[in-house]
C-alpha cells in the first residue's frame, strides 16, 4: 500500500469520536567502529513499518506493525482498541490538525547515495590524524541514520519530511604509571554526507589527542568547594541533563520535576536565558516537525532568570491548558511520542573580560565524560574529561577524574559571569528507552562556591 492508502484506510477503521493518529516511518543506517587500525563492525540496515494511537475515554493504546498493509493495519487497530477497558473516565479533547506539507530533504548529499569505501576512507583519515606520539590507541565510530516520516491523524492533515543524522567520534587514549585516560570529540548534525566534512574530521581527530596528552602525569582533582569555569560542553550537559530535563511537561504532571508550578517565576540570576531551539540550520538535535506532525518551533526555556515555559506534546498541552509547542519526540514507529529536548543551550551573554579573573582558588571544566541527574530533586554529578586548576586568575596544573556535583537551582543561581562564545555538542539522549539525537552547548559560564569531587 502506499503511504496515503494506509492513513486514508486508518481513518476509516477509527470509530467515531476517537482520536486517532498513525506515523509512518521508513530508516535506513549504517554503523562502524574501527579501533586498533581494525573496523570492528560494519553494519547497514533498514527498517520500515507504522505505528498508531488511539485515544478513548481518556486512554490511549498504542500499537505498530512492520508490514505496511491493509491486513496488518486492521490488526493493528483491533489489538489497540481490545487495549482499552470499558468504562467511561476523564477525556481530553485533541483538536490538532495537521498541515498538509511535503517537505524537502535536509542534505545536499543523500547519504544513502555514499559508498560504504568513501566512509570507511574518512574513518580511516581520521585515526591517522589522531595516532601521534604518546597515544596508546584511537578508536573511531561512526553512524548514520536517515529516516522519512509521514504522519497523520483524524482531524485532518499530513506531513511528510526527512531526517537525516550523520555523526563521528574520536577518542584518543593515553596512559602513564596512575591511570589510563581518555578524551572524546565528536562531528555531526542534522543534514548530509557534507556535514562530514574532511578537514573539520581532522581536525576534532587532532585535537582529541592534543586533550588526551594533557593528561599524561595529571593527579587527581582535590575535592572541596571553588570557584568553577565551564567550558561549552560541560556548561551544555548541565543545562541539557540538570535543567532541560526538568522543563519536560510529563515530568511536571509526573510530580518528579523541581520546576512545578514555577512558571513565571525567577528560578536563576537575570543574566541567565535557556533556550531550546530545533530550528536551527544542520544541528544534530533539530528537526522539521515533531512526531505528532507538529512543527517545530524556537521555545524560550528561560529568560533573564524566569522561567518561561515547559516542554510538550499536545497530550501536556491539553492536560496544562496551554499551547503545544513541538516537543513531542518518538524513537521509531512504534514508539510514544514524549516530551523532549532538541537543541538546549544557555544563551550568550556579554562578559568580556577573561573569565577566570578574580578567581582566587578554582577549577576549570572541560569536556563531559559521564554523570547522573535526577529532575525530581535536582541533585546532580557531571564529570569532565579534564580539568585545569586556577589560582588567582592564572591556571595552574591539568587534573583529572574532575567531577561537578550540586543542586540544579543552587547552581543555576550561583552563576556570575556568562561569555560570548557560543558552540553546541553533538549527542544522543535517553529518556523512557528511547534515544532521539539532540545536541546542548553555550558560552563559558563562571560559578561561585560549588562542589567540586574526584572520582
């Protein structure tokens, strides 16, 4: 069947009075790990099917199929209607409709069209790059997925877009008589083959062995409490996982967020704005429209230190008595479109002076490694692929095995200084057993007073 078919036949087996929405989803992807001057695995795959929802008597039911027919959509809608117990309970009602959009890929280069020798080429390129004097080992992993989405439901519309996600990581490795350590770049977006670009692989591959070498003799961080500089990765994964999380509507109504019922109120200092953006140009974290057709929009997290608005899918929207505003991200076909994040980041400020001025005794940030978040308390860990200590505005010796730890709002309220330097990291969130790509960045950012561990 083709696509308008099946939603047109979908339509039809929907009673009357039911919400009823169905996304189509077509992914192709290909996957390598070289590590050691060996390719580890090489994988291509693809995938297609449908997944639907129905809403009745204030319940949903979910189910999906990979064959894309008449039979299969019947069963489908049997099986998520048999889902749904009798009785009648609280209703919400969806009055989504969606626009009627085909859209244009985002690429110049279809990366379906590249031959796996031409990726296997860059891979290699860039473990040359990296392999220097006093790296112990590199590896490189590569990914690409590129997925068409149609989607519609019984109000009315279909849209119909691409996504297409290339990315690369490099880790250099390094080892002395304390420790092996590591650091991590990466390159990727939303957009084509040419968002790999050969020299920009170089050089993230050079400079992850520039990093690594910094640790070579390094000691660990001493705890305590300082003055702390983060650069834009970790200032991005504490926006992202710390705060971002919590701004997410279900967690709201889930009761398991720190910024319920904070709307409209200064939850941070009034140099501070968040914003999660999924329109902006090639990120890896931005998209056309949401997986509940929506499209996307810019969205104000925070501005000058209030909080300005949550995260949505319709379902939070209706359920708040607010405005949907295309938060609603899906995995695949058969996954529940949730409230999530896209491109998060603290927005630049004006600070010109050199950030680490006045800084008596501190600890700089750089690059994340690993850490843990809870939204409901706010309490988190970040660690960093290293760090550097500062001393009456100087920096002193490298350190390793850094780690922020703290409250999300204490934190938040405890910056001080915010600089000009934009950048986004490239990454992929987990929430609920889906992985969507997003990417979380900012400027330099100072804070007074914090935790700083070693781990």
């Amino acid at each position: 069947m083709t696509d308008d078919s099946l939603i047109d036949y979908f339509k039809k087996l929907v009673k009357r009075g039911d919400f009823g929405e169905i996304k189509i989803l077509n992914r192709s992807s290909n996957s390598i790990l070289r590590e050691k001057g060996k390719n580890r695995f090489v994988t291509q795959a693809h995938s297609s099917g449908f997944g639907i929802r129905i809403y009745r008597n204030g319940l949903w039911a979910l189910a999906s199929d990979t064959n894309l027919t008449e039979k299969a959509l019947t069963t489908a809608v049997e099986r998520a209607y048999a889902s749904i117990p009798a009785g009648k309970k609280g209703k919400i009602e969806f009055d989504h409709k969606i626009k009627e959009i085909e859209a244009a890929p985002p690429w110049k280069k279809d990366m379906r069209d590249v031959d796996i020798s031409d990726k296997l080429d860059l891979i290699k390129g860039a473990e040359e790059a990296a392999r220097i004097k006093k790296i112990n080992m590199v590896t490189v992993a590569y990914a690409d997925q590129v997925d068409h989405w149609v989607i519609s439901n019984t109000n009315g519309g279909r849209v119909s877009f691409y996504e297409s996600y290339p990315r690369m990581m490099v880790s250099s490795f390094v080892k002395d008589q304390i420790s092996m350590q590591s650091v991590t770049k990466s390159l990727g977006g939303n957009g084509g083959f040419e968002i790999m670009d050969y020299n920009k692989i170089i050089k993230i591959a050079k400079e992850a062995s520039a990093d690594a070498i910094k640790l070579i003799g390094a000691k660990p961080v001493k705890g305590g409490n300082y003055d702390v500089v983060l650069d834009h990765s970790m200032t991005g994964v504490y926006t992202h996982e710390a705060f971002g999380h919590a701004t997410e509507a279900d967690a709201v109504m889930n009761k398991s967020s720190i910024l319920e019922n904070k709307l409209g109120r200064a939850v941070g200092p009034d140099i501070v704005t968040i914003i999660d953006d999924p329109t902006i140009k090639d990120a890896r974290g931005s998209y056309m429209f949401d997986q509940e057709g929506s499209m996307a929009k810019k969205r104000i997290l925070v501005e000058n230190g209030v909080l300005k608005s949550y995260l949505h899918s319709n379902e939070t929207a209706e359920f708040m008595g607010l405005e949907p505003n295309g938060a609603a991200r899906a995995m695949s076909y058969s996954s529940n479109p949730i409230p999530r994040m896209s491109n998060t980041f603290i927005a630049p400020g004006d600070f010109s002076d050199d950030i680490i001025d006045g800084i008596k005794e501190g600890i700089a940030f750089y690059g994340f490694q690993y850490g843990y978040t809870d939204p409901g308390s706010g309490k988190f860990m970040f660690k960093s692929q290293y760090g550097r200590t500062i001393k009456n505005g100087m920096f002193g010796d490298y350190v390793r095995d850094a780690a922020l730890a703290g409250s999300t709002l204490d934190v938040l309220n405890k910056i001080d200084a915010i600089g000009k330097d934009l950048k986004l990291d490239e990454g992929t969130c987990g929430k609920l057993g889906q992985w969507v790509p997003v990417t979380s960045g900012g400027p330099k950012i100072r804070i007074r007073g914090v935790v700083v561990g070693g781990q």
